[in-house]
C-alpha cells in the first residue's frame, strides 16, 4: 500500500435496482416501435432512469466544466502546438470564441474553466474557478508529475468543484497542451496496454513527431516503471486537469449526476475514477469516440461504447456536449411515446 | 431503353464550387482548434455550405416528411408484424404519439404523413396529404409492384409534395409494414449485391423468419430477372413510399435544399434518385447507419458514411431528426468561433 490515507473518496451508490430496470424496460417495450428499434437511445433511457431512480427523467441546470492545465512533459516537444496556447484558450474560452462555447451556448449549459494548473497568473473571470495546484506538473521524463499529496490535493479540489454546481447533469472538458501524453501514460500503466499502441497524434503529430513523442514516452514509463497504483500512477504520470477532473467525476457520480464523458483525455480521468472507485461507471455516459489512437482500446477497457463517433479529437468537451440532444430524445421518447395500448397499434405477430 | 419518357425530372445543379469551397475550407481551418479537430462537422460544414453557396449556414423552416405505404409481399409472411400496423401507425403519428413526433417537436420540425399507398382509407387531417397511388403494391412474387405509369405517377406525386414546403431543410422517412424487402431487393437489382448480403430481420425477424424472408425475396428477384433500368426496377420490385421519397430527394435537390436521410429505406430511395440523377447524392447529408442488415452496403454503394451510429431499425426517419443538432453544430461553429487572428492564439508549431 502507499500512502493515500488522506485521499477521501466520496461514497457511490451502485444505481442497479432489478424491479425499477424491470420496469423501465417494460415502458420502454410498449412504445409503438418494434423492440429494441431505438437501439442505443434505449439502452441509454434505462441508463438514465437507474441513475435518476425515475421512470420520469429530467434534467436541472445542466454544467460544463473545463479543466486547464500545463504539462512538464511539453519541454519535450511532444505537441504539435506551443504550451502558450493552454492559457490563449482559457482566454479564447473566456471570451466566448471557443468550440466549446459555441456549443454550450447551443445546447444550454453553463460553462465554467477551471485553473487546474496553467502554466500562468490568470486574471479573475466570472466563469473561471482559480484551483490551481501548481503552475504545470513537472517533466514525467524527470521525475513524478506531481507529488502524492498534490495528486490527492487536485483530487479533492475536482469534489469540491462540483459539489459547489447546481443541477443533476454535468459534462467535463479539458484544456491543456501536451495532455494526450499523459492521458496515454496513464491508459499504458492502467490497463497493461502496449505503448505503441495508446500514443496518438495529439493535435495533429506527423510520421517524424509521432515516433519522437513514443520515443519521450517510452522512456518516462520506464522512470516510473514500479509505480501501480492509482493514486500514485496519477502522481507520477498524470497531469492536473486530469486529476481534478476524476476528482469531479467521483464526486458528481457521488451526487447521482449524470456525467457526460468527452474524448480521450476525458477518458483517462474516467479511467482513473474507476480505478479508484469502479461503480462510478454507472453514472458515465461516454459521449464520443476521438479520433486519438488508443481511445477506443480505453474504451474497451472501460467496456464503454460511445454514442457518437464523429472522426473529431479536439477535447474541450465538445464530444460531450454535441452527443447531449440524445439524451434528451431518450428522456422525450420515454415521456411522450404512445404505448400499444394507447395508440390501438397492433403488436409483433405472434410465432 | 425502357419506356420512361413520361418522366420529368427536375435539373439539379452540381454543388461543385472550387472558389467558394477554399474559402470556406480557409474559414473552417482559421477556426481556434488544430487543424480537421471536428472531424464530420467540418466536412458537414463544407458540404451544407456549398449547397447554400454561402459561408453563412441558414436553416429555414425544417420539414419532416413521412411518406406511408403498404406492400403486396407482406401476404407472403415477410414482416414480423401485421400489415395493418401501417395504416396504425399513420394514426399514431396524425395523434402525435409515434417516436418522429417526439423528435420532431423536440427539434423544431414541422411534420406532415403522406399517403403514398396505404392498403385502407384515411380520413382527412391537417398532417395528412393523400397521394394515394393504390392501396398498396401488387405482390413482387407474382408481378410488378407497381406498373411503369404507378411508377412515374409516385414519383411526380414525391416532387410536387416537396415542391409545396416552405423552408430549405427536408427530411424524409417512411412507414410501411413489410417495406425492408422492396428496399432489399432494389439494393440487390441496383447494386447487383448478393441478396443474402442485403437482407436482414426488419422489425424483428427470428432465424427461421429470417430463411423464410430470403428464399421469398429470392424467388421475387427471380420473377423480375430481366430488370435493370432504374425506372423499371423501381416499378418491377420498390413501394410508393419508397418512389415518392425518391422524387421528393429530387425536387429538394433541384431545389438546393439541404436532405437528411434517415435508415435502410430511405437509403434505398437515396440509392434510386441517384441512379436517376448522379448529383443529387451532393444535397444527401445520410444522417444514421441502420442496423438493419444491408445498410452498410447500400452506404458503401453511395460512398456515403453517415452521421450516427446508434444501432437503430425504426425508420419514420428518426434517424434523420437524431442527427439534426449536428447540423446545428456545423453552422454554430463556423458562424461563431474564433479564428487564430481575432483570438490572439498560436498556430501550430513549424517544422
């Protein structure tokens, strides 16, 4: 065992429940459509409904949260992009010019960034939480990301992020350069998963830049080759934004939220909260498949199968967002389709 | 050449543009995010954008039409439900309880059924538009669904539906008890695809259904061997569902409307028009994969990878309205996301 005695998680409930699946599942049968015609949106209705404990969804005050964060690993020239554009996006995000905006603003959900730990002072901003833990980890290539205590520090600070936000549905984003590193890292020593094969192109890597960041990869698993558990994987390979998002995760699965799941580096945080807590799955709803090479073998870890698979691999949470309509067709279809009965239609021949 | 003079097609421009297509290619990779990072959506951006010839995406008045038929071969025990599930489920949807009506509401679309051939009289209601070719088509079996005059007259009636709405933005669904199998055979007779290929459960066939449906669908191919030419295929083995919705695309494609296509039988009406008129396939945005067997076949014929993936076999074009907000998205993003420029954010990094 190493030292998290000061980790706190939050309880989780599991959401099974036989006799509300059983009834959930009837409801959704004797809609006017052949079973199981609604594919994934029924699966997803029942995921909805266990979560909620309601045959009745509904969803308060939706929240995207964003979590920003620099990377020591980027002195290595493992990103396609130079590390100052962390802190440019936060300011683009608090401008409103970001992806994420764009969608947030056409889905209805309040947008907050937080400083997990930009590289940078960050001038106060209504919609920016300051939780900066330290200004970028270190080089993973040198040394532990961060120390046990910051890892557990960023942890409780992604809780108490989410503890403090209204409603009963929240998606997580991110935003910081070099994070894919990390995020691969992290899959590697999590799941047993070759190297070669979780190491993507990031922002756009070409042949020459991708076996340099697997080179730089390679040799910063091996400096933490003895490390195995979650905590203290996190500490020495994972980054902050990361951290604090599966701090959030926990904690909002804690709470019966809804969580939506982004993209790869979305995923390694969920990655981690199960590994720490394995029920907290029942409260994620993994909302897209990236382009990023690995993600969907971090999926099939996860036993997850995302709702959309739009070739994007962008992060922000823009993954979560643009699947959000689906949820709310599952929670529509499930209030306002006719039964066979109401409807007078006819039912499957009998055989 | 088959006597197909009657037919009027109407002229659908190509979408082509080089000027307009490196400007807006130039607008979506100025965007804040690397370059290709919203993957579909951007090449759903250049796609709608041509078809408005326009940087500045406008959807107007989205209408969502269901075209509703019934099918002579469901005598033969093709469908897992009875035929008069038709002519209830277009009460269903006239009464607002079916699933299109759930996702039409939710986004926005006004809704209208037409009755292309439904086997039984419909009273009159302000959703409702009677086109009725024939109380359903002639069974394949022992004949042509439908003569070349049917055929023509559906095809026409498809045009002038679309013709009528108001508003750039059509998407087209179908409900019509047995209507997997005319679908399957013009994929097999147009694609020349091995019918046991193309054939699937429908709404819910068991195994032993399933042999039942193939070797009644093979002896239906059999009896119309000699027929090739698009027109006389469709006559020899379609629906009028599936022949209106082929003219409808048609229309709205001379029209430059933009066309959401939802599943298997809309992709067999797509798979028709464009056999009729190649470019029309350049106003098709193919919105869901079915799972319906066959599917991605007909997909892989068009060249044409849809939106979503959400392993869904409902038609009424769910499919379709599912996929909307993704449109929405693509037009958000280019209308309001910063650029590089006006946002003060760095490029990627030369090399």
């Amino acid at each position: 065992m190493t030292d998290n005695t000061s980790l706190l998680l939050p309880p989780i409930e599991p959401t099974a429940d036989p006799v509300l699946a059983a009834r959930l599942q009837q409801r959704i049968d004797n809609k006017t459509k052949p079973p199981g015609a609604l594919g994934r949106l029924e699966t997803l209705a029942l995921q909805l409904g266990l979560i909620q404990r309601s045959e009745a969804l509904a969803f308060d005050a939706p929240q995207m949260v964003v979590f920003a964060a620099d990377h020591g690993i980027a002195a290595e020239g493992v990103s396609a992009f130079p590390q100052a554009v962390t802190l440019q996006m936060v300011g683009n995000m608090l401008a409103g010019g970001a992806a994420i905006n764009v969608f947030a603003r056409q889905h209805g959900f309040a947008l907050q960034v937080v400083d997990a730990g930009v590289a940078a002072d960050l001038a106060a901003h209504p919609q920016l939480l300051q939780r900066k833990i330290a200004p970028g980890t270190a080089n993973i290539c040198e040394g532990p990301a961060m120390s046990m205590a910051q890892a557990v520090q960023a942890l409780h600070a992604g809780m108490a992020v989410v503890k403090d936000l209204p409603g009963n549905v929240v998606a997580f984003g991110e935003m910081g350069i070099a994070n894919t590193s990390p995020a691969a890292l992290l899959l590697a020593r999590l799941s047993g998963l070759p190297l070669a094969d979780v190491v993507g192109r990031g922002t756009g890597l070409d042949d020459v830049q991708l076996a340099h960041k697997q080179a730089v990869l390679t040799r910063a698993l091996a400096r933490h080759a003895e490390v195995q558990e979650p905590l203290a994987v996190l500490a020495a390979l994972g980054g902050f934004e990361i951290a604090m998002m599966s701090g959030a995760m926990l904690q909002a699965a804690s709470e019966r939220r809804v969580v939506l799941v982004d993209g790869f580096i979305a995923g390694a945080a969920a990655l981690l909260a199960c590994a720490l807590q394995p029920v907290t799955k029942d409260y994620l709803v993994f909302c897209h498949r990236s382009a990023e090479r690995g993600h969907h073998l971090l999926l099939a870890q996860l036993q997850a199968t995302p709702l959309l698979d739009l070739d994007m691999r962008l992060g922000e949470g823009t993954g979560a967002l643009l699947a959000w309509p689906l949820l709310q067709s599952a929670s529509l279809f499930l209030a306002e389709m006719a039964s066979f009965d109401s409807a007078g239609v006819s039912g499957k021949t009998e055989t």
